[in-house]
C-alpha cells in the first residue's frame, strides 16, 4: 500500500453527496439546539455587583455552559471532543476554549462542533453573546463582522477560489482600518485567522478558505468564520455553515444573530 502524499483522497472527499449533506443538515440542527440551551443560560443570568454573572445564586462559568451544550448534544447522539465558550481576554484567542466566571458587558464567544454518533458527520457554527452594555468597540466589531460575512457570500460559488473568499472578508476589515494576516502576517490583532475550511468527517477538511488557491467546488461544505481579536476589547466572531453551489451557496445554518442576551 502506498500513503497519499499528495491530498488526493482528501479532494475526492471534498464535495460532498446529497446524503452526506443530509447528515450534516441533521448535526447542525442539533447544533443549534445546543446552542439555544447555552444562550438561554446566559439570558437568565444575573449580573451580580462585581460584574460577574450569577445563576440560580451560583456562578456562571464557562464549564456550567459546556455542560449544558454538551447534556444537550449527548442526549440526541452526538459527541464533542471540545467546545469553546470563551469570555473577554480569553476570547481574544481564537483557539482558547475558555475557563472560569463568565463576567458582563465583555463577548463571549461560543463555538460548537459536534460530530453524530451514528453517522461520523460534524457540524460547526459560531455565536457571540454579551450580556450587558457592549462598548462602541464591541459593537462596531460585531457589525463590521456580520458584513465581512455577508461579503463572503457575496462571492461564495462553485469555480471560485477559496482565496477570492478570503479576500472579500479581508477587505471589509482592512476598509474598516483593522489589522489581518493577509496584510500583515505578523498580526497579533485584528483578523487573525483564515475565514473557513471544509468540513465532513472530520471537523477540517480540504478546502481551505483563506489565501490558498484552491478552486471551490459544487456540492463542498464549509464554514465561513470572520472574526475580529485584540485582549483590550475581548473577541467576534460569526461562523455559519453553508454547502457551496453552481450558482451561489446554500446556507443550512438557521440561527438568529443577536449580540445582547
């Protein structure tokens, strides 16, 4: 047997058949569920005098709402290797799962990723929450994000590249003054990540959306994931999952995006 050194199996697995789709259609409905469980915990809290969040009299932490998101995916069959719930300084990192009290009038970042038991297919999405008064930063953040999504899509379709994708993301920030990799490589801040990849039977698959060239085909499903990050402001990010088209894209995520709770 000879390895694949050359990604080939994984491009095959890139666009994916009705079926398969149907399966991550399916993940994503129960990720959403997960997600309206933990964003229930959050409108429900208190905010107590020091700023930190209170429920049912005990803190709110960001493992109270892992938990929740996790009871809730495990009861309809799907597991969770991680699960980000990340809040103010901690949510500046993008990879940071978050720990501790979960504090007011700072974003917190939820990023779930379940993957079904029966059918090995993930799901992925992102929200971000405040509860409180956001700073002017924190919500010229958030709406700078939901358009650099919205120019994604924008240009989202079978035959582009996942550069072009990247790109038009890239250029909402760079317009709005903010620092990204493609323009900086050394960014510590700012948009400091790709804007997507492919998802299936792994949580990253081939495609990349970011400044690789690689030509996006009909029937690929990935994740368009804008976001903004610096430690004095905290971090946003917006993720939906969509299945990329002839004429466009399909997007099967179906949740509402609100910053305040």
């Amino acid at each position: 047997m000879t390895a694949d050194h050359e990604g080939i199996i994984e491009h095959i697995r890139a666009a994916k058949h009705e079926a398969e789709i149907e399966h991550m259609r399916a993940a994503q409905a129960a990720n959403e569920r997960a997600m309206a469980a933990a964003e229930r915990l959050l409108r429900a809290a208190d905010i107590a005098d020091d700023g930190t969040l209170v429920h049912d009299g005990e803190p709110l932490t960001s493992e109270r709402v892992k938990e929740e998101i996790e009871v809730s995916l495990l009861r309809e069959g799907y597991a969770l290797d991680t699960t980000i719930v990340a809040c103010g300084a901690d949510a500046a990192d993008p990879h940071d799962r978050g720990s501790g009290t979960l504090r007011a009038d700072e974003p917190i970042i939820i990023d779930i990723f379940p993957r079904s038991k029966q059918t090995g297919y993930y799901a992925d999405m992102t929200r971000t929450f405040l509860k409180g008064d956001p700073s002017d930063t924190v919500r010229e953040w958030y709406d700078l994000t939901q358009e650099a999504k919205e120019a994604a899509f924008d240009v989202l379709e079978a035959g582009v590249s996942g550069s072009e994708v990247h790109d038009a993301v890239c250029d909402v920030y760079a317009d709005a003054g903010l620092d990204t990799l493609r323009d900086d490589p050394e960014a510590e801040t700012g948009f400091i990540h790709s804007t997507g990849h492919g998802v299936g039977l792994d949580i990253h698959e081939y495609p990349r959306v970011s400044t690789t060239e690689n030509e996006l085909e009909a029937g690929t499903v990935v994740t368009i994931e804008p976001g903004l990050y610096d430690p004095a402001v905290g971090g946003v990010r917006i993720e939906d999952i969509v299945v990329v088209r002839e004429d466009g894209y399909e997007n099967y995520t179906d949740y509402e995006e609100s910053l305040v709770v």
